[in-house]
C-alpha cells in the first residue's frame, strides 16, 4: 500500500536583515501615529502614499525578490502591483477568519513582535472544517497552524489561505506591515 500527503500548501518562513528590521522599524515609528492608524482599507496602500521613503522602497524590493523565489520567475511576471499596509498594531487587535480576495502572494514582515500577535492558519482543503470529530481530523490530518511571529519574521503564503489573528494581548507594540501581490487581470 502507497501513501501519499497530496495537497500541500507552501508556506514559507524567513529573518529579515536586523539592519532592514531597525530602520524601517524607526522610519514607521517617526512617521505614524499608531494611535490612530489607517490600516486594512481597500484603497491604502504605503508603497503609493509614501514614495520618497528609502525604506519602504527597499521593503518593497525585496518583497518583490522573495515572491520570485517563492512563486517562481514565470509565474512574478504574471505580477501586475504590490499593496501594503499597516497590521496588527493595537491593543486587542484582532481579525476574524478571512483570506486575500483578489491578490495571489500575500507576505507580513515584523518589524517588532516580541509578545504574541499570532496569526493561525486554517486547513485549505474544501471541506476539512466541517465539523469532524478529533479521530478523523487526526486520521485525515486536518489541522491548523498557529504562527507565533518574532521580530524580523518574514511570513509568505498563497492568498487564498484562510487565517485568524486571535486578540493580542502584548503589552508591546505590535509593528508589522502586509504586502498582497495581485496577478494582470
């Protein structure tokens, strides 16, 4: 008898330089209020309502290059734009189960994450959160996983995977910027 784990979902986790992680991390701090955030809003993007930044030019770059090696360089040119925005920031932040409508790759770099902010993910196949009791989901292998990111955390991961961030309950600020990638219509 032959086995097979089909399905698999990429999800790949990288540390960003501390060098990149500091100095946007300061850039973001000098020039946002975090108090009083725009964060997920259809139409904000930071790449546009901050060209002149260094840093987020650089975030942006190497966003780009990660995708490439993630997804392939045939597939990065079927790439039309990035959108970025600020997540996850407040106290008791929280998102219920969603995914990124329209958008192929999505990333989150964190820039400062030292007490909580996970973000856990959801079993993609069709079906396999509707209601099985503990012995099958462990037979068919149904299972969430639950990121606990850490400051210089890269996270990629297709769009369509469902996801929850739980409440945060840091007593730190939770720093850490989304970027969705969006394939030529």
């Amino acid at each position: 008898m032959k086995s097979l784990s089909l399905f698999s979902t990429p999800f790949q986790q990288l540390k960003m330089s501390e060098d990149l992680r500091i100095s946007t991390l300061n850039y973001l701090l000098s020039n946002f209020d975090f108090n009083n955030i725009q964060s997920e809003y259809k139409d904000h993007n930071l790449f546009d309502s901050h060209p002149q930044s260094q840093e987020l030019m650089a975030l942006k770059q190497l966003a780009y290059n990660l995708v490439t090696q993630f997804i392939g360089k045939a597939a990065t040119e079927q790439l039309s734009h990035q959108r970025a925005w600020l997540c996850g920031t407040g106290p008791d932040y929280f998102l219920k189960n969603h995914n990124h409508v329209n958008s192929v790759v999505s990333t989150v770099f964190y820039f400062q994450a030292e007490d909580g902010g996970d973000v856990v993910f959801h079993d993609p196949r069709a079906n396999a959160n509707r209601g099985y009791s503990s012995d099958f989901r462990e037979v068919f292998n149904f299972q969430d996983f639950q990121f606990e990111p850490s400051s210089g955390d890269i996270i990629l991961f297709p769009s369509f995977l469902y996801h929850t961030v739980p409440p945060y309950k840091g007593r730190s600020l939770r720093v850490a910027i989304a970027i969705d990638f969006f394939a030529v219509d």
